[in-house]
C-alpha cells in the first residue's frame, strides 16, 4: 500500500507538468493546422510530396505505449487500436515502428517488422525527439519507402479519461485540408507555394510532437488512477486481514480460557 501510495503521489506530480505541456501545445498544433489547410486549399497540392496521395503498397504505424506497466489499462487500450488496425491491412504491407517497452514487446510477439525502437524517451521528452522521429518518416515517405504513415497513441481527455486513437500524419489528408481551409484569405509573403517548404514538415513534427505529449500525460493520469485503486484495494485487504487476524486470535484466547476452565473444574 505504501509503494502505490508512493507511485500514486509521484505521477499525480509528473501528470501537472505533462497536462500544462499538452494544454499549450495543442492551440499551436491547431492553428498550424488552420494555416496548413488554407494554404492546402488555395496551392496546387502536387507542389509538395508530402501532399501527394499514392496508392498505398507500403504503411508504416507508429505506436506509442510506455516503458513501464503498473498503468491500468493504457498500454491494453493502445496495443488494441493498433490491433484492430493492423487487422485492417494484408499480411506484411504494414511495418511498425515503436516508442516504449510495451509496444515493442507487443510487435516482437506478433512477429511484425519493427523499423525502428524508441525507448525511455519519456524520463526526458524533449521536442528534438519529436523532430529526429519525424524527419527520419518524412524522408522515407519522400524516398518512397512508404506510402502512408499512422499513429496510435492515448488521447489525454482527462484524469479520468483517456481515448485511444489512430491518425494518418502523412500523406496529409486533403479532404480535410480542403474543407477547413475554405473561408477567409491571406496575403501571403513569399508565395503560398514556398511556404510549403517549411509549413508541411513542421506541420508532421507537431503532430508528432502531439502525440508524444498526448502519451504521456494519459500515461501518467492513468497510473495515478491505476495506483489509487490500488491503494484503496490494499487498505480494504488490510483492514480484512485485521479484521480476520483478531477473530483468529479472540478464537485461540477463547479456546485457552475454556482448556483452564475446564482443567480447573476436573480437578475439583
């Protein structure tokens, strides 16, 4: 009881910081994402490959899970998502690149192509990360190594709630683009078209960089509520064991006045 009490107080901790960093990050994602799309809508999308729709020979997914357990259902409800969209493609036309222990593990048991392991990027979650992950799918993609890229991660809802998730970062889907860029115009200064440049590749590492900190606060919000059960679970056990531990003992007090009595009067 006390270590879950112990790992209960220190991710109540950790999951302040991780909330206020996801709470910051996701009016930037959003908004990057209001610009990207209405560039989208006014640039011819061939401009840029990373806007180019291909047939999909080749995907790659990346799963987000943490490198330790003791977190309720996180890590089940991520391999799950992941599950049922591998399930969703032919045998080897998804390869899967995992961030943390458990989902490495996962893959490992199924036997799956892993093109690359991350792990214990959590202690330290550093934007550069984000952007050394992002790069190495924006070159592949590029390369035509890939032809679409997904990531499945825990949604951060709230303390209480986490969603799981699959999204499709690359290529960047133009319907969408298309609908939410249809409004107001910009002047835009160099033209839209060289904008695409810088705006596409840090629009996928924001979305990147979003997911990590998505991860991570629903990890931390899950092993707070995960060790608090625990902790309610083991003082209920100890109260029982108590409880049980003194009727065994009034019982062994019983008998021996009984074994006295009784030897007293047959003396008599």
């Amino acid at each position: 009881m006390q270590v879950t009490k112990a790992m209960k107080m220190v991710s109540a901790a950790r999951l302040r910081r991780a909330q206020d960093r996801i709470l910051a990050a996701r009016p930037f994602a959003v908004t990057t994402g209001r610009v990207l799309a209405s560039l989208a809508a006014r640039a011819n999308p061939e401009l840029h490959p990373l806007l180019v729709q291909r047939e999909v020979r080749k995907a790659e997914l990346v799963l987000v899970t943490s490198d330790r357990g003791l977190c309720g259902s996180f890590n089940a409800n991520a391999i799950k998502a992941a599950t049922v969209f591998l399930g969703q493609h032919r045998p080897g036309a998804l390869n899967v690149m995992t961030i943390g222990r458990r989902g490495r593990d996962f893959v490992r048991r199924r036997h799956l192509t892993i093109t690359a392991e991350w792990l214990d990027i959590f202690r330290n979650l550093d934007f550069s990360i984000a952007k050394t992950i992002s790069d190495d799918l924006i070159a592949r993609y590029v390369g035509g190594e890939i032809d679409a890229v997904y990531v499945a991660y825990n949604e951060f809802k709230s303390v209480v709630s986490q969603r799981p998730v699959v999204e499709q970062i690359l290529p960047i889907p133009r319907a969408e683009l298309m609908a939410a860029g249809e409004g107001e115009d910009y002047i835009y200064e160099p033209p839209a078209e060289a904008l695409f440049e810088e705006i596409l590749p840090a629009y996928v590492r924001v979305q990147v960089w979003r997911a990590l900190l998505e991860s991570a606060a629903a990890e931390h919000a899950a092993r707070m509520t995960a060790m608090d059960s625990a902790t309610k679970n083991a003082k209920e056990l100890t109260e029982a064991l108590t409880l049980h531990m003194n009727r065994v003992r009034q019982a062994s007090i019983t008998t021996a006045i009984i074994e006295v009595v009784s030897g007293a009067a047959a003396l008599e």
